[in-house]
C-alpha cells in the first residue's frame, strides 16, 4: 500500500511539472517573430497583373469577341478561347511590333503572358486572310 502512496504521489509532481496554466506556457515560450519581410498578410507587388479574355466566333466566323479589351499596365494574361474548327490565333501589335502571342488552336482554349505598357493595342489573327476579313479589335492598358 506504501509503494502505491509513493507512486501516487510521485506520478503527480511529474504531472505538475509538465502541465501548467497557459498564461506561464506563452510567457516562456512565445510565438516566433514573422520574418523582417513578411506582415502575415499578402505580399505587395508594385507590378500591375491583369486577365483578358477573348474568344473567335463559336460558329467559324472570323470575328472576336469582345472587338475592345482593357487590362492594368504590367503583366497581361490573354486568355483565348476558339470553339470552332477553323483555326485562330491572337496576336497583340504595336504599330508594326507583334508583341507576343498565342499558339494557333482550334476547339479548345490556350494563353499567353505579355508585359504591356499603358498605350493602346490592337489584337488580331494572323491566319492567312483572317485579318483582312475583319478578324481584329482594340486592346487598352491604363
């Protein structure tokens, strides 16, 4: 019966010495600083990044839609859809610069990254007599 006393009792000072009121807990061990970089929230950046969407006529016309685009200065995501099986592709120009573009598709959806500077765009297919029908329209970063 002793040796149970003696073991009850010392099975209780280690209980106590691990156990302990939270407020003793966070005093000694307080949580870690973040990182000098980081404020626990989203980063800031100073690039401007912004998504278009366009897509070629779903029944094989050779037109965009939307014909008129706006995006922020920085980096653009076209996003092209082409529903149809006549094949397109978009081109975005300035003057006589193409700046970038996407690959030539049919049926199904692709993208292209740009860096754009504020200025006015324009945005066409470059399939061979595409352009000529009429198969442009205006791209606007602010």
């Amino acid at each position: 019966m002793r040796k149970i006393a003696i073991a009850l009792a010392a099975l209780s000072l280690v209980v106590a010495g691990c156990g302990g009121d939270d407020e003793d807990t966070a005093a000694s061990n307080p949580a870690p600083a973040p990182p000098a970089n980081q404020s626990g929230s989203e980063p800031e950046t100073d690039a401007a990044t912004s998504t278009v969407n366009v897509a070629a006529d779903p029944n094989g016309g050779l037109t965009f839609e939307p014909t008129e685009l706006t995006a922020k200065a920085g980096s653009v995501t076209l996003d092209f859809t082409n529903g149809s099986q006549v094949p397109h592709d978009v081109v975005v120009q300035k003057g006589d610069e193409d700046l970038g573009r996407t690959e030539e598709i049919t049926d199904s959806e692709t993208e292209a990254q740009l860096d754009l500077a504020a200025g006015s765009y324009t945005y066409y297919c470059s399939v061979p007599g595409h352009l000529e029908a009429g198969m442009k329209g205006t791209l606007t970063v602010e």
